[in-house]
C-alpha cells in the first residue's frame, strides 16, 4: 500500500518512523511519503490559505494549492498501470480528515486497508476549501471525509496519525501475530474485549482470576465472553443494541439480562 499525507507541518508525522508502523515502512509493507503542502505555493510568502468568502472568523486553506498537490501525489507511478478513470491520480482514495465527517470506525479501517493508494489531507484554521473533495470525486476518484470523534482539533495530523495506525495494523505482516487481531475490541464479534491480565498472579493484594490459571481453555474461552459480555453492556450501549441476537448463545443471553438486556422485537433492550 501506498499513502501519501499532505499537511504543513511535516514534522508532526514524524511518529510514523516508529514502532510497527515504522517497521512496516522499512519492511515495504507500506511505503508512506509525507509531504510541504507549501512546496505546491506559488508566492513569495507561500500562502495556503485566505479569508472565508461570507465572512466569520478564521481562515480557509485555498483550493488552487490543495488542487495542484493532490494532482500530483496522487498520481499513479509511471510503472504503475494506468489509471481507470482516465484522470491523472483519479484512483487514489482522497482521505479528508474533519469534525463534520462521517465516523472513522474500524469497518472504515477495514476498508481503506484494502486499498492501494491513500492520500490523506490535512487541513488547518477552518478547514479546506469544499471544491478539492468535489473536484477529486467529479475526476472519478474516491473520498472520504471522517471525523476521529466528536470533538475538535487544530489540525488534521493527529487524526491522520489515528487513521494511519489504525489501517496499517491491519495489513499483512504488521502485527507479529495475526492472532491478535481476532478478538479484540469492535471485531466482528461488535463487544469490547474482555479484561487481560499478566504475571505476577497476585499483586498489591490482587489475585489474577483463578480460571485463568486453570489451562482449561473451554472455561477460559466462556469466561472471556462473559466478561466482554458484561464490559460492553455497561460501557456501551449503543454497542449491546447492535449485536446481532442470532450470533448469541443461551448463556449470552442470561449474561446481558444480568446487565438488564433482554430481546425485544428482535434487538436487545434494557429493562425499565
Ligand atoms: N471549522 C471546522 C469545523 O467546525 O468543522 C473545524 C476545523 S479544525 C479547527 C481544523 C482541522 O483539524 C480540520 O480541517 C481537520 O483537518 C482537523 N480536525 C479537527 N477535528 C477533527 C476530528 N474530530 N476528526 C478529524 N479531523 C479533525
């Protein structure tokens, strides 16, 4: 895979020499170029943004700079094969990060993880104009514009950062053991993961729970479900609410109603 980042302060990607996703990047998993959004200006003082047609506060950063760097990073490489849309760069996914976004989740991990060519677009002040997105889909291209939560940020390095570790892990090779990303959290299970634990088996007067110290894997398997059962029904639920009741056991279900979820009309509902 590769991902380009435009952003004006290069620097802030500096994490992604790190860890996995470093390792990643020096195994050619994935190849990731970060890139001056002020290299594509063309003023002596290289400005990348003005004031907002229709007034307010803040500035906007101008179409005609994002335009011409998109134009350019997205394009394919000249050994690649050529472009679907007949538009230079058309088939790299546009990835605008912004607080009016749909919700990055991990199904929206999932998918961008099976892509070939992400850009991500950082932008600063009040945002990037609304023509770069329309004028990359109206090229044929695809974009999505996602929010990391529902709360603002300055710029969209962190939350290209988010992203950037978030798709990454998903990709063949980058987590040691692919095991691990069977049953975590927001898997394909939709609950929480279950609570972990390591040596020493007691500490500061707290004991590990006995039955996983017990090997029998059938009872630790039914535990672990019991506890990311309990887990998602009190810190989530809006997460309880989409499980899918045909996916639960008899025992789930005993579990939740502990939590005060029973079916109702085909969904779970809590009592009162
Ligand atoms: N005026 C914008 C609004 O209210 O929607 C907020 C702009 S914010 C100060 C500047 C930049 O930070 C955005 O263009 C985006 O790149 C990034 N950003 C801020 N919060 C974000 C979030 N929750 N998710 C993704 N990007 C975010």
């Amino acid at each position: 895979m590769r991902i380009d980042v435009v952003t004006i302060f290069p620097d802030y990607l500096a994490a992604l020499d790190l860890s996995l996703v470093g390792k990643a990047r020096t195994a050619g998993i994935v190849d990731v170029r970060v890139h001056d959004l002020r290299d594509w200006t063309t003023d002596r003082h290289r400005t990348v943004d003005d004031t907002p047609f229709g007034g307010g506060a803040g500035m906007v950063m101008r179409p005609d700079v994002w335009g011409r760097a998109i134009a350019d990073v997205a394009r394919p490489e000249p050994s690649g094969e050529p472009d679907g849309a007949g538009v230079p760069g058309a088939r790299a996914h546009l990835v605008v990060p912004t607080p009016s976004g749909r919700s990055f989740t991990q199904r929206t991990a999932e998918a961008l993880a099976g892509e070939d060519h992400l850009v991500f677009a950082c932008g600063r002040y009040e945002g990037i104009d609304a023509r770069v997105a329309e004028h990359h889909r109206a090229a044929g291209g695809t974009v999505s514009e996602l929010s990391i939560g529902d709360y603002v940020l300055n710029g969209g390095e962190v939350a290209t950062l988010v992203m950037i570790e978030a798709v990454a892990r998903l990709l063949p090779g980058v987590v040691g053991n692919p095991e691990s990303l069977v049953e975590e959290s927001h898997g394909a299970a939709g609950l929480l993961e279950y609570p972990v634990y390591t040596k020493p088996p007691a500490w500061e007067g707290l004991e590990v729970p006995e039955v996983l110290l017990s090997g029998h894997h059938a009872r630790i398997h039914r535990w672990r479900r019991d506890e990311a059962l309990r887990r998602t029904a009190a810190r989530r639920p809006d997460m309880v609410r989409a499980l899918d009741l045909a996916a639960l056991d008899r025992r789930d279900l005993e579990v939740l109603a502990e939590s005060g979820w029973t079916p109702r009309d085909g969904r779970l509902d809590r009592e009162g």
